[in-house]
C-alpha cells in the first residue's frame, strides 16, 4: 500500500501567512498526486487521469494566491503538467547545422 503514495514532510507555517492561507488548497494538491512510477492516475480519483479534477482546482487556487504550484509537485512531474513544446519549424531550420540566416 505505501508504494501508492509519495514520501511526503510536513511544514509548520504561520496561519496568516500566504502558505498558511493556501493550505486547504496544498492539502489538496498533495493527496491528489499520482504515485511514483504512475503519472497518468490521481491515487485517489482512480478513475480520472492525473491531473484530476481535484488537483486542477486546487492549482488554479494556489496560483490565484500567487503561489506556484510547481514548488509543490515532483519533479518527476513538472513534464506531464507543462510538456515541453514542439519545436516550430523556423526553430528547426536554425538550430540545423550549415543552415542559412535567411
């Protein structure tokens, strides 16, 4: 059962201060992190693919208060939230060796 959910540490933080306002919403995007190795399912909304429902509400939230929500997810996450972006083909053309400047 411990392999369904991610190490996690707890944080004592001043009840006024941004965190402290954020932490329904930190609550929620912890729990509904998927486990190691699974990035496509929340571990707790099984039947949704990560990112659930659930998270998504509590990101939007967290960025609302101005607080990134990438500080709170794992790493190993980062490219299922922002997959990197196809290169355009002008990119392509200019990252080619011997190609030409216009």
């Amino acid at each position: 059962m411990a392999e369904q959910w991610r190490a996690s540490v707890a944080l004592a933080v001043a009840a006024d201060s941004p965190l402290g306002r954020a932490s329904d919403a930190i609550d929620a995007v912890a729990a509904h992190l998927p486990p190691p190795e699974q990035h496509a399912r929340c571990a707790v909304c099984r039947d949704q693919p990560w990112p659930c429902g659930p998270f998504d509400r509590a990101a939007r939230d967290l960025a609302a208060l101005g607080i990134p929500v990438g500080y709170l997810v794992p790493l190993d996450l980062h490219p299922v939230l922002w997959p990197p972006a196809p290169a355009s083909f002008d990119q392509q053309t200019l990252d080619m060796p011997g190609a030409t400047d216009g």
